[in-house]
C-alpha cells in the first residue's frame, strides 16, 4: 500500500505544482480585469484557447466563470497545503486530498458534461479536460488511504492529546 501511496502522491504533487502555477497567471484570466496582466500570459491563453479549441475561454459562459470562481478561491489554496502536506508529509494531506478530489471531480464532470453535449469539443480539447477528472478521482482514492506511516509515528499512531500535569 505505500507504493501506491508514494505514486498517488508524485502524481498529485506534480499536479497540484502546475496547478499553483496555471491557476492565478491562466484561468484567473476568466474571471479578472485583463489589465492585471502582462501581455505575455494574455496571449498564452489565448494560443490555448485557439489550439485546443476551448471555446469556454473564448465564449466565457456563466458557469463555467463560476467554476473558476471556485478554483481561485477554493481549490487554489487546496492546491497549496496540498504540496506542502505530501512535501512534508503530514497527516492530515489525507483530509486535503478527499476535499480537493471531491471538488474538483464535481466540477469536471460539469464541463465535461458541457463538452461532450454540445457538440463542439475537439478530440484535443477532451484530451486537456479528462487528466483533471483522473486527477480529481486520484485525490478522492489518497484521501480515502490510511496516512502514511512516517506522518502516524510522529503523533505516536494516535491523535495528539493534550493533558494537564498533576501535581
């Protein structure tokens, strides 16, 4: 069970680092004034938006500005405690994980729902779209894990209790 944790751990660890990234210099773009912005990052969207065919970043729809609501003020500081807790391995990365995963799987399946529906995803776009779903299940398995041992022995296998001395 500890490889596998070890590998859900990479793999979200590698996520959630281009997530901090991806989250407040691209997608915040949806959702922010434009002038907050150097021209290079505009434009990176933009390519992206016209390679891949994602016609929710050029068409913006209502909903889907309220999910990135969501990931800039939700998911985005997940992301953070989520790289520090699998970095320094706490225990409580398990709780991070499952709240992470479960938002993230809730959203994807709304825009994955939007795409597939309306007809207008290319093969490419569904491509960029389904990792994050896998991602968001990932998430929802490690938080579902028992913590690793290292984070069990440093609270001696049991929560931290306080006590008072007696005299």
């Amino acid at each position: 069970m500890g490889a596998i944790t070890k590998l859900i751990d990479a793999i979200l660890f590698f996520n959630f680092l281009v997530m901090a990234m991806v989250t407040p210099l691209i997608d915040s773009q949806t959702c922010l004034p434009a002038n907050i912005y150097p021209d290079v990052l505009i434009n990176a969207r933009k390519w992206y938006s016209q390679e891949c065919g994602d016609y929710l970043y050029s068409e913006m729809p209502h909903f889907f500005v309220g999910m990135v609501w969501i990931e800039l003020l939700f998911h985005w500081p997940l992301v953070l405690s989520g790289l520090y807790g699998i970095s320094a391995s706490k225990s409580w990365v398990s709780t991070t994980c499952l709240i992470y995963g479960t938002s993230v799987s809730t959203c994807m399946v709304a825009v994955l729902a939007e795409l597939l529906g309306s007809g207008k995803a290319l093969n490419v776009l569904l491509m960029n779209y389904y990792p994050s779903l896998v991602v968001g299940i990932l998430a929802i398995l490690r938080g579902l894990m028992p913590c690793s041992a290292k984070a069990a022995s440093a609270t001696g296998g049991r929560p931290a209790m306080s006590s008072k001395k007696r005299a």
